[in-house]
C-alpha cells in the first residue's frame, strides 16, 4: 500500500476493513469451507454498494472511484481482503467489469456493467498465465463462422466459473487474440467445479465444445485484442500482489506478538538473535511488497511505458519472497502452525493461490527478460 | 551556467519551487553542464596520477554543480544549501542518470559528516565546513572503525586527553575510504576510561594532513587500494574542533551511523546523484552480459536475468519507500536498516547471478570480455554485508529498534570501560 492515502481514501479503507470485520471475521470465513459459492451473495451486494466493483469503470458508464485514481483505490479493497482472507469474487468482477468499459461495445455496456456495479452480476475470466515469450496463453480458440464465431477448447483453473452468470472468455485466433462474452448456460459450455485451495475462492474447468457466440458477443476487435487481455492482466496481478501484502502483513503482526507471548528455556522467543534476525528479514520483504505492488499499481494506473515490466516484478518478488514470509511464520509458531485450528493456514492459502495464477515467479522471470529485451 | 547558488532555491525567495519546476530547469541545466558518462564512483583500476585527475575531476564538478546553483538541495539554504525537499532531491537524481556525476564524493562527505555537523555542530563549525563541502573544496572521511573491533563502534580504543585548550590523540582508525585524497575526518575517541563504554566517549573535527598522523593504504581483495587506516601519534586537536559536548559522544555516535545506514540504503536527503544499484536502468546491465556470450537463449540464463532485474526493481522501490516513509515521518528513523539490507542482500544476488551467466569466464578472461572483473567482484562479494554496517548489526537494528524485540545481552553495561573484558583472559 502507499505511504500516504487522501482523507477519502483513508475512510474508505476503514469502512471496506469495518465491513469485512463485522461481516468476514475469521470465523465466519471458516465456514464457507463446504459452501459451494464460497461467498455470500448478499454480502457482495453491500460490498458493490460500498464501492468495490466500479472502481475500475468511468462514471459516464455508471462507476467512480473515490479518488480519481480507480486503481489505486481498488488496492485498498484488496489490501483489506487481504487482511480479513476476505470472500468475493474481487478479481473477476473486477478485471471483467474493467474490460467491458474499456473495449465493449455499447450495448455490452448497457447490458452488462449494471449488474457487475451493483453486485447483482458475478463474472469470471477464462484466460491462461503470461507465456515466456510475452503473449498470454489461452486454452480456447475461436474462428469465424456464419453470424459470428465458434469457440472450441478448455480453461482451468477459473475462478468462480461455476458461480459466474456471464463469462469472459480470451480466446486465440490465427491473428490475434479475441474477446467474448459468454452466458454459462450457452450450449457446448461445460462448468466443472474444482477442489480449491484457497477457503473461500473458487475455481472451475470451463470446457468450450463448439460454442456458437454471434459477432456482437466479441469485446474489442477480434484478433486484436491483445493489449486488452495484457491490461486486464496488469490489473490482476495489481489486485493480487496489493492482496497477498495485505494478508503477509497481518500474519506478521500476529506472529510478532506470538513471538513476544511464546516462552521456551526462560525466554520469550523474540529473545533469540537467530529470531530476531528473521523478523528482520521478514520486515525487509513485507517492506519491499508493499513498496512494489504501490509501483505497480502506480504504473498502471497511469499507463506507464515500463507498466508490464513492473506488474511482472511485484509478481515475481511478491511470490516469492511474501509467500515465503509467511510460511517462515508457520515455522515461527511451530506445530500449532501446521493445524487446521490456527489462522495462519487461511492467509497461507490466500497467497499460495496468488503466487501461482496469471502466472507463477518463473512465468514472470522469463516476461521481465523479454521485456528487457524488448527494451533495449 | 546561472549564477549563484541560491538560484535554485525559492522563486522570489517566497514559496518553494515546485518539483516539476525544479526537475525541468535541472533537466535543461545537467545537458547544458555536465558531461555525458557514468558517475564518477568508487575504485576502478588506475595509476595514482589517473587518481589524482579523477579526485581533481570530481571536486570540479562539484563546484560546477554548486556554481549552477544545483547542490545541497535539503541542505539549509545559510549554509549553502538550497533549502529544498527530498521530493527534489529524488526529482533531481534521477535527471542525472546517464551523466558524469561526483558521486565519490557524496558519501561520506555529505552523509554521514555533514548531516552530523548539521545536527551537532557549532554555528562556526557549519558555516566555516559546510558551504565548502558543498562547493568540493573539502572531502570528508568517518574515523570511526578502529581495528580492535568493527560493529561494536562505541568500543573505541583511541583516546583523547586534555592539555589546556587542547586534546591530544592517540590510536588508530580503520576502513576510511579515501582518506588520502580527503582533507578532513570525523573521529570518535574515548575521552573517559572510567565511566561505562557509552558514556565516556567524544568526537573531533581532525585535519587529515598534519604531523602525527599517519595514514597507510589498505589493499582489497578487488585491487582496491581506497581504504585506509590512520595511526594518530600525540595528535594535537584544538578544543574548538569538539562536536558536541565532552563524553556525551554517543548521543552523536547514534545519529551518525543512522546517517550512514540511510546512505548505504540510497534514502539519504544528503546524497546526490544517479540512484545506486542502476534501479533507474531501462535495461539490466547483466542482460548484455548474456547476449554477448551467447547464453540469453537458454531458459535457466532467462529465468536468472528476470530474478536480477527484479532485485534491481525491487531495491530501487524499497530504497523510495523508505525515504519517503522517513521524510513524512511515517517510519521512525531506524527503519533506514531495512533498505541498507536489502542493498545488500540484492547486490550479493546479483553478484552471483552474474557470475553463473559468466561461466567459466569468471575463472580467467581477457581484459575487455564482458565478463572480465566479475570473478573478483564475487570473490569480494560479501563487502557489500559488511562496509557501513554489516547486515547482521543491520538485522539487530531492525528487529530491536524497529520491531521492539529484546536487546541483545552485553556484558559492558554499566561498568567502567577500562573492566570491560577485550579479549579472552590471560592463559595461566
């Protein structure tokens, strides 16, 4: 997160944590373990009311952000569901509302943004992870057919696919990539659910077997559409890495005090220098999260000419290093942090899901190189 | 070149400049001025006349940039400086990437030595030193390591005495970089035996050219012939030459090493110059190292080259957080120990990331090979840990000062020095 927030800002993020404390405690999100939604779609409802889906949406079409900067605003929410493991499909409705603004057509837009704002609509993005090469992997193809156009092909894993009431499929063609809206219950789609990782997001495989979608479906030109899918991909990555900072932070605090609280041989734990020495480090990687998902959010809410490299480099750092930040928390509580009881598990959860969709560390490694390459 | 070096601090001498303002007038006045080129930095290879052309060449761009009316931006404007905010400084820093810049002469001239004059000096003191710091007529050194032990800084040997209105000093300091080209040194000495270690110490303002004192050069793994150690012999030093009060030293010694933590960070308002550790590159250095061997196709060369960059990304991003944190009093001043470890931790990174691209060049090369230097750049790895604070005192900073966690148990608090054990006791 930024250093400094405005004063709307800061209100905003208060009321987004004082929602999710009183309606998502800890306890709470346990419970959606065996839910097949995995969310409540009632406490969305209020969450869009409050701001968090149109963040990303002009408010010629209907959204607004609370400082001018929708982006940077949105990583508020995230950084607050980050901290509570917070249910809500944040990401897709997010990414999809984002992309139907900035590329659909009109009457996309009339039809579909409402219900995304107000919390009525849940969307899901079927897309792959980043390619080495610097496109984006996609498992569906789609070609022109009389009237419109055939997508054949598979997606997993997709989040919140089989809650979705509207799907945003990429798809390749022989030119480009390509965009289509998608109804669930169109003829050929196949939503399997998944076991997921995470407690309270979930994933499906989207199997597309000759699925006939007319032109005006498409969002953007067809086969062209790939600076679309990499913008919706810069604010995936933007969401994820201000969420996973947000959830590393809390355990850290709790695992500090733990730290304090926890005597072995007469001494609290945060007595012994090889302790000590890892806080530090840990501090020093919570630190760097935080500085780099800020820049990344920076880059791309303002468009910057270095935005893919640096959406990139929060992916891999935060990957890396703030996952491994929390699993050094685990170590640091011992057996208790390895039980199903302790809340450690769930944010563990949280960044583990992070770190490996749209693309894990390695992914990114190898875009940053040819983006470097690129560059010079 | 404008006149003066107020020019860049107020406009009218009312409001402050905006920084786009001062970042497009600094932007104009580095291309009229300055040279293309790199920063004039630490040791490279050269004869000791190249040196004295290299340090003459630096002190003469510094004076160009006080002349433009474009150094000193946070320091106060009566003593030289511009008066201006550390949103300038950055603004202005990153103008002079791609430019021949003094950077050797920014630490520890202007961080730790000035700042600590700045908060502990005489009125006299600062204005007779720093205005000419800042125009290059006078290079500072730190006289604080001593050889009898590095982290534990209060621990100095070296010992002043009064005689009338003077001190006289004897013993040695050690890793002052530079101090042969350097016209002045900051010295912590002990001036009380009989008080506990922390209580009992004082700093000096010391004229680096002078009869007792001897200065020899110390050679580096790398070649490096820039560190050095003195040997003060009945040093006389005038009374008006003391920082600070008589034994209250400490209160000095704790500010002084943050000043140069928050240097070695890249978070110091004092500094100036192209960031450090190439965060502003377009392009990572490295990746040119690997299309001139060849190696950039294969997939584990990719993978190692995304890491490097991102360490270089991520350093230069935290270096920024922590600056900005300090400077809005958002961070307490200690949290300066986390950007100087991850400088750390990301160049010994980077230095072995290298290494594995270079292959067995590393082992033996031509001059000239991409990849000639770098087997002794890893051989002297493990410097970047241990010059301005190894990272363990760093980590001991951040989890004791930053996070509140338990100190570590000393065992020369509250007795004399002079009973405080240096070493293990005598074998019967």
């Amino acid at each position: 997160m930024e250093l400094t927030l405005s004063e709307d800002q800061e209100l905003f993020g208060e009321t987004t944590r004082r929602f999710l404390g009183a309606r998502s405690p800890i306890a709470a999100v346990r419970e959606f373990r065996y839910s097949p939604d995995g969310f409540e779609r009632g406490s969305w409802r209020e969450g869009a009311e409050l701001g968090w889906t149109s963040l990303l949406v002009p408010e010629e079409l209907g959204g607004g952000s609370v400082s001018g900067a929708g982006l940077l605003d949105l990583t508020i929410v995230a950084d607050a569901f980050g901290r509570h493991v917070a249910p809500g499909p944040l990401l897709p409705v997010n990414v999809v509302a984002a992309a139907v603004a900035r590329a659909g057509s009109e009457a996309q837009q009339r039809e579909v943004l409402p219900g995304l704002l107000d919390g009525s609509t849940i969307a899901a993005w079927c897309v792959g992870a980043p390619t080495a090469d610097g496109g984006i992997a996609t498992g569906v193809s789609a070609r022109a057919a009389a009237g419109g156009f055939v997508l054949d092909g598979v997606q997993e894993p997709v989040e919140a696919a089989a809650q979705a009431d509207l799907l945003l499929v990429t798809a390749r063609t022989d030119a480009g990539l390509a965009q289509f809206l998608v109804a669930p219950d169109a003829r050929g789609v196949a939503i399997a659910p998944l076991e997921s990782l995470d407690l309270t997001r979930r994933f499906a495989r989207v199997e597309l077997a000759g699925v006939q979608v007319p032109a005006a479906a498409a969002v953007g030109v067809v086969g062209a559409a790939d600076a679309d899918v990499e913008r919706q991909l810069e604010l995936a990555l933007v969401i994820q890495a201000a969420e996973s900072v947000g959830a590393a932070e809390t355990v850290l605090d709790f695992t500090l005090e733990w730290a304090f609280d926890r005597y072995s041989f007469g001494r609290p734990l945060a007595s012994y220098q090889e302790i000590k020495h890892r806080f530090a480090d840990m501090k020093t990687w919570l630190e760097a999260g935080h500085a780099i998902a800020a820049a990344a959010a920076r880059a791309v809410q303002h468009d910057a000419a270095d935005a893919p490299e640096v959406v990139s480099v929060a992916a891999a750092y935060i990957g890396d290093y703030v996952v491994e930040l929390v699993q050094d928390c685990v170590q640091m509580h011992g057996g208790i942090g390895v039980t199903y009881d302790h809340d450690i598990h769930l944010y563990l959860r949280r960044v583990t899901v992070n770190r490996v969709l749209h693309g894990t560390p390695a992914d990114h490694r190898q875009r940053i190189t040819t983006l470097q390459e690129r560059a010079a | 070149m404008t006149s003066g070096a107020a020019a860049g601090a107020t406009v009218d001498g009312g409001e402050l400049e905006s920084v786009e303002s001062f970042r497009l007038r600094a932007r104009d006045w580095l291309a009229a001025n300055l040279e293309p080129g790199p920063p004039l930095g630490f040791y490279r290879s050269m004869s000791e006349s190249e040196e004295v052309e290299f340090i003459a060449r630096a002190r003469a761009l510094q004076r160009r940039l006080f002349d433009g009316g474009f150094a000193g931006i946070c320091f106060p404007r009566e003593y030289g400086g511009l008066g201006l905010t550390l949103a300038h400084l950055q603004a202005f820093n990153r103008e002079t990437v791609g430019y021949e810049f003094p950077t050797i002469l920014q630490v520890p001239t202007f961080s730790p030595c000035a700042a600590v004059l700045l908060e502990f000096g005489t009125e006299e003191q600062k204005r007779r030193h720093i205005p000419a710091m800042l125009k290059g007529d006078e290079i500072w050194m730190q006289f604080l390591s001593e050889p009898s032990g590095g982290s534990d800084v209060a621990g100095a040997l070296t010992t002043a005495v009064r005689d009338g209105d003077e001190w006289v000093i004897n013993g040695s300091k050690i890793w002052t970089s530079g101090a042969y080209f350097s016209d002045y040194g900051l010295c912590l000495v002990r001036t009380n035996w009989d008080v506990p270690k922390h209580r009992g110490l004082s700093v000096f303002i010391i004229e680096i050219r002078q009869p007792g004192l001897e200065l020899q050069r110390i050679e580096m793994v790398n070649g490096s012939r820039e560190f050095c150690q003195e040997f003060m012999t009945d040093l006389r030093v005038p009374d008006s030459c003391r920082v600070g009060e008589v034994d209250d030293g400490w209160t000095i010694g704790i500010r002084w090493m943050f000043h140069e933590r928050n240097a070695m960070g890249g978070g110091s308002p004092y500094v100036a110059g192209p960031p450090t550790g190439g965060a502003r590159d377009a392009v990572d250095p490295l990746l040119d190292l690997a299309r001139r061997n060849g190696r950039i196709v294969e997939p584990v060369v990719r993978d190692l080259l995304g890491e490097a960059r991102m360490l270089q990304r991520v350093h230069g991003e935290l270096s920024r957080r922590i600056a900005d944190g300090m400077a809005l009093g958002a961070f307490p001043d200690n949290i300066a120990a986390v950007a100087r470890l991850m400088t750390a931790t990301s160049q010994v990174r980077r230095t072995t990331i290298a290494t594995e691209i270079a292959g067995p060049a590393i082992a033996a090369a031509e001059r000239g090979d991409p990849a000639f230097g770098l087997g002794t750049a890893f051989v002297n790895r493990q410097a970047a840990c241990i010059g301005g604070g190894t990272t363990e005192m760093a980590r001991n900073n951040i989890s004791e000062r930053v996070l509140g966690m338990p100190r570590e148990i000393t065992f020369d608090k509250n007795v004399p020095y002079r009973d405080v054990p240096k070493g293990p006791p005598a074998k019967s």
